[in-house]
C-alpha cells in the first residue's frame, strides 16, 4: 500500500512484524492500550521511502532518537554515548518529522547511506539509531 493514501485504521491494522530490510523512517501509530506510566503505547511502522518494511513496538510509550540523549548507540566497551557526553562531539543527525495526509506523524533521515536501526530489545521504550 502507499502510506500517502493509507487511513489510520490502515496502519492499525499492521500487525507488529521484524523489518524485512533497511529502514529511513518509521510512522508513529498509537494503539488503544495505556503503559503502567499512564501514557499511551505506540507501535512503529518501519518504512524503506514510503515502502513498509517492518512494524515493531505495541508497548513502548517512549522514543529515544539516536538513543537516550541523543549520543548514539552504546557499542559495547566503546561507550559512544559516553565518548559524545565527554567529548562534546556527536554525529550531526538529518531527523525529519512530517504528517501523513492521514494524520499519523512519520519521523525520517535524509542522505545518502543513512539507515536507522533498532536497539536488539523493544521495551519500554523505543530507541532507534542514524
């Protein structure tokens, strides 16, 4: 389907699936359940241009973009978060936010060879990485 002509019952009916490929961008799609915070939980449509490629989430009610602060995504004992917060140096991110014709808030990166990508554990919360 093309997500310029989609309906928000369109993309509430996606069920929650790994992506199938790369991703530049997801749509934010509240679900009717409510998070012990008190906030409502979101599911993320991953999109490939306007190409659906995944659908992950259900229970988050947090998005963390390039991770928690925004300092990227922890590598291990490389600590980049902790290499950005005492350097003071972090990779300039191209985020986009517009609203589908439906509505529904789509988050992007522009560029080439930009790519997001998931931490390996959706929880609570949603982080996703340029």
């Amino acid at each position: 389907m093309d997500i310029l002509t989609m309906d928000k019952s369109d993309f509430a009916e996606i069920e929650v699936q790994s992506p199938t490929g790369e991703f530049n961008g997801f749509v934010i799609v509240p679900t009717d359940d409510m998070h012990d915070s008190g906030f409502r939980c979101m599911k993320y449509v991953l999109l490939n241009g306007n190409t659906i490629v995944g659908c992950v989430g259900g229970y988050c009610d947090v998005i963390h973009l390039n991770g928690i602060g925004g300092y990227g995504k922890y590598e291990g004992n490389g600590s980049d978060w902790q290499a950005a917060v005492v350097s003071g140096k972090v990779d300039v991110v191209p985020w986009n936010i517009d609203c589908l014709p439906c509505g529904l808030v789509r988050i992007f990166v522009n560029g080439p060879n930009r790519v997001l990508s998931l931490d390996s554990i959706i929880c609570s919360d949603f982080s996703v990485y340029a």
